[in-house]
C-alpha cells in the first residue's frame, strides 16, 4: 500500500472512484494494485479529508447559513433569522418549508394571526402541515383581497388555507386591496363590516407576510391596479420606492411612502404593523433585494426567512 506521504496516488484513486465511477477492480487493474489495497486507499483518503462526503436529502428539512443569519441579524436588528438553501430545491421551496416549520411553531402560542398577500405567503401557507389547534387563533386578512395578487392555484385565498390548516374559521374582508381612489378605500373602510375586519387585524398577535421589490412580481402589479395618472406616476417614482410589505411601499431608508399610493389600499396602517408583537416575513430570489432591504430597515420584521441568494444580494448592497 503506499505510504501515508504518497497523496497523489489516493487522489488518483478517489478521482477514478467518486468522479468517474470505477468500481475498486478497475481502479486495482489500473493503478496496478490489489483490490483490497484500492479499499484502504479509498478510506485513507477519507480519513485524511482528501475526501468529504456530504448527503444531500431533497425531502430533508432545508439547510441553514449560520454566518449568512448572523451577519442579516446584526445589520438590522432582527430577533432571528434563517437564511436556507436545498439541494436541487428552488429558494422559494426552501424558504416556504422553513417558513411553514416556524409558523407551526409560533400558531399554538399566539390567539390571532394575520396574513398578507405574495408568493411566498402563499407558498408558505401551503406547506404548512394541518393542525387542529384548540382553541384556534382568529384568523385574519391583513390586506382586502385580489385575485390577482392572493389566489392559489386550487382557487382558495391564502387566508382561507391558512385558516383550514390550523382547524380555525377565517374572518374574511370583502373588499379589494387595491383601489383606484383614495376616496373610495376611504368609503370602504367607513364601512362597519370592513373596519372592524381591519380594526382586528391590526391587533393580531403574530403576522406572516411577503415582501416585495417595485418593478418585479407583484409590486409592478399593485401599482397597476391603482391606475395612476401620469403626474401620480411621477409624484409616486419621486419619493423613490424600493420595497413593500401589506401594499404600503417604503423608500430605501425604510420610511413609509404617503399619498397616491398610501391612500389607495385597504390594508393595515404601516403603523398598526409595526406595533405587531411578532412578523414573520418570507421572501425568496435575489432580485427582491432592494426592496427587502428597504422593509428590513423600517423595523417592521421581526423574524425574517428568505434563500442564501437573497441574503447574500441584501448583504452586498449595504
């Protein structure tokens, strides 16, 4: 056998083995060795960390970035953080299942939960594993509802998912999120059988929500919705958005976006979010990295799940 020192004959071994898929009698055959020699070779090169093996299981609990989470953590205040990644999983599926696994953690402490809108929620949401809490949580829909922005593909709203999932009955708000004047989200707030959905809402214990970057997904889709006027557009683009969270955009220093846009959704106040006792936001994709940063920096987010690919694009930017 060749001696501890002789590292290119174990990489030679381990290249032909676990690179190019020879089994022990053709290594043998061609490093003119035994076969049994082959095998300590092969455990040598183990043993010396010439070889690391690493198991990746696809339906195994999504793995996590301790120095990704420390770093986000520290940048902006955060009580916690996970940043996942899965093999051969696309980041929204790993943020999804690690966002789920927490949500089944925090419901059966809390007596209300609220629930925005996006992808990731929904995704999220259904992930989530059925559970039949006693008591069960209120329910609630921190923004009005919108095909779409919040319609799954088995055609229920994310509110009434999560709702189902945790044995509880949703307290729906029938009315849009999105209006095309600020007088007639006014008119529908006045309403009794809305404000009080909305009043609740805002004093719900946990809150799960997504959160968007303008001109990608569904935040160029809320802007559309509003139907601004040309010299809106512009007041709106002049205050230089970056983000939102429960359709109410934020500027890159994470300070909350006033009228045209503020005025035209029926959602939770910024100000009633940020006195939730705990958000949990969940985003996935590095092209949402301006925009989360700017959330992040408002305080808004408590707990935060998102990929290593968004995590590592909001940490370069900063």
């Amino acid at each position: 056998m060749p001696a501890p020192r002789d590292s290119a004959v174990i990489v030679r071994a381990a290249r032909l083995y676990y690179e190019q898929g020879c089994s022990q009698t053709e290594i043998a055959a061609e490093l003119g060795l035994s076969r049994s020699n082959v095998s300590r070779i092969l455990s040598q090169a183990r043993e010396r960390g010439i070889v690391e093996i690493t198991i990746h299981d696809p339906d195994g609990p999504p793995q996590r970035d301790a120095a990704l989470e420390a770093a986000l953590r520290s940048a902006f205040s955060l009580q916690a953080v996970q940043v996942v990644s899965a093999p051969r999983t696309p980041g929204i599926e790993a943020v999804a299942r690690a966002g789920a696994t927490l949500l089944e953690q925090l419901a059966p402490q809390v007596g209300s939960i609220g629930v925005s809108w996006g992808q990731t929620v929904q995704s999220t949401v259904a992930a989530l594993p059925a559970h039949r809490l006693r008591p069960a949580p209120r329910v609630l829909p921190l923004v009005g509802g919108h095909s779409a922005l919040d319609e799954l593909d088995a055609g229920e709203s994310v509110l009434r998912t999560l709702a189902d999932r945790l044995g509880a009955r949703p307290e729906m708000l029938y009315a849009p999120a999105v209006l095309e004047s600020g007088t007639a989200a006014a008119t529908l707030r006045a309403e009794s059988s809305i404000g009080s959905v909305l009043e609740a809402a805002a004093q719900v214990e946990l809150a799960l929500v997504g959160i968007g970057s303008v001109g990608v997904h569904s935040s160029s889709r809320i802007v559309e919705l509003m139907a601004l006027d040309s010299a809106e557009q512009e007041r709106f683009f002049a205050q230089r958005p970056v983000g939102d969270v429960c359709g109410r955009f934020v500027d890159a220093s994470g300070v909350p976006l006033g009228a045209p846009t503020d005025q035209r959704v029926l959602a939770v106040t910024f100000s009633e979010l940020l006195r939730v006792p705990q958000v949990l936001g969940v985003a996935a994709g590095a092209e949402k990295a301006a925009g989360l940063t700017g959330v992040l920096r408002s305080g808004a987010i408590h707990t935060l799940v998102v990929d290593t690919e968004l995590a590592r694009a909001v940490l370069a930017g900063i």
